[in-house]
C-alpha cells in the first residue's frame, strides 16, 4: 500500500480537523458519514465505518470464542442452571 502525502490539516482548539475536499472525493467520503479513527505505532487512520451483518458478528464471535478457548457449552448450561434457580 502506498501512502502519499495528500495535504497538511491543522487541529483546532476544540480537536477538531477538516478533512481535504479532494480526499473525501478521491475515497466517496460523504457528510454524515461516520469514520473509524484507529491509531497504530503513533499515527492517526481514518477508516470508514462499515455496516456490520449478522453474519459478520457472528463470524467475530466465533473467531473470540475459539481465540480465547471460551466453552459455550458450559456458559449455556450455567446460563440456564442460573435462570432456573431465578423463578
């Protein structure tokens, strides 16, 4: 990925910043859009802000369920022993 220096923004008093016109056109940026804003090793990235479905969520959660070695099986038993023992 190659980067190149598009402009130079200024922050304002508030933190506030303008996004170059020719940027937000050149990336379909459009007013009201919402924007992730990320850092990595001290920079600053604006990334847009994508609508997740469910199969995307679904999809995260497994990949944490497996990455965190998570039983569901056992938080499903102890969830329903729990509302059980609520009544």
């Amino acid at each position: 990925m190659e980067e190149q220096i598009e402009d130079v923004i200024k922050v304002s008093s508030k933190g506030q910043i303008v996004i170059p016109s020719g940027v937000r056109k050149k990336l379909g940026v459009k007013s009201g859009e919402k924007l992730v804003v990320l850092t990595r090793d001290g920079d600053i990235l604006l990334r847009k802000a994508k609508e997740l479905s469910l199969d995307d969520v679904g999809q995260r959660i497994d990949r944490v369920v497996k990455e965190e070695g998570i039983d569901v099986d056992k938080l499903v038993a102890e969830a329903v022993e729990w509302a059980r023992k609520s009544k």
